[in-house]
C-alpha cells in the first residue's frame, strides 16, 4: 500500500514539474517574441505619411543605424519629427522593460521545473539501485 502512495505521489509531482517546465518554456517564448519585435522595430527602416499637400510616404532610416550628424541637421524639421513620431523610442523600452519580468518567471519555472524532474528521476534510480540484491 505505501508504495502505491509513493508511485502515485511520484507520478503527481512529475506531473507539477511538466507543467512548470512547460509554463516557463512558453513565457520565454513570448519574451522572445517581444525581443524579436524590438528588434524589427530598431533595425529596420520604415516609412511614414508625410501628410503634407500631396500625401505620400517619408522613407525613415533605422532607429538603430542612422547618421547622428546629418541627423543634428535636420533635428527640427518636420521629416525628422514624422519618422520620430512613427516610431516612438518609448514605446520599445516599454516592451523591453516589460519582457525582463516575463524573461525571469519563464527562466525560474523552466529551471525548478527541470531540475524537480531530474531529481525525481534520480530518486527512482537510487530506488531501483537500493533495492538490489548486495554481492
């Protein structure tokens, strides 16, 4: 009967440490994906509606390679003032500031989660080698 309850709560806590391994696996994923889109955000370039007379798009340089000192040049004209408001720098560490958190609970509950996994595993193999026959 006690092993029974042994295997059966072995069995459960294998169980919570799938779960948790899963569950940090998947946080890291969504940190990722966050990482991912910043990084498209910053090195990318894109365009803006210049929203003038005739319409149209502005071509914008990247916010990660751009030339600082043609950028000084031109730091208060209306071109530089659409591309800053396309993409906002603030809105990017946002996300980054955002993603740290999720980055650490996804690695913490990945790594408890493994490592609730190898002992478990360790303890059944000091079971078996326990219950051997001595030579």
């Amino acid at each position: 009967m006690t092993t029974l309850r042994a295997r059966a709560y072995d069995r459960e806590f294998r169980h919570r440490a799938h779960r948790q391994r899963v569950l940090g696996i998947r946080l890291l994923t969504v940190a990722s994906l966050i990482w991912l889109w910043m990084a498209y955000q910053l090195l990318v370039p894109f365009t803006a509606e210049s929203g003038g007379k005739y319409g149209g798009e502005i071509s914008c340089r990247s916010m990660a390679f751009h030339n600082l000192g043609e950028e000084r040049r031109v730091a208060y004209s209306e071109r530089h003032e659409k591309c800053n408001i396309e993409r906002d720098p603030g809105v990017v560490l946002a996300w980054l500031l955002l993603s740290v958190p999720v980055a650490a609970t996804g690695l913490f509950q990945s790594a408890s989660g493994s490592s609730a996994l190898r002992i478990s595993e360790q303890m059944v193999e000091y079971t078996r080698l326990a219950s051997l026959p001595e030579e």
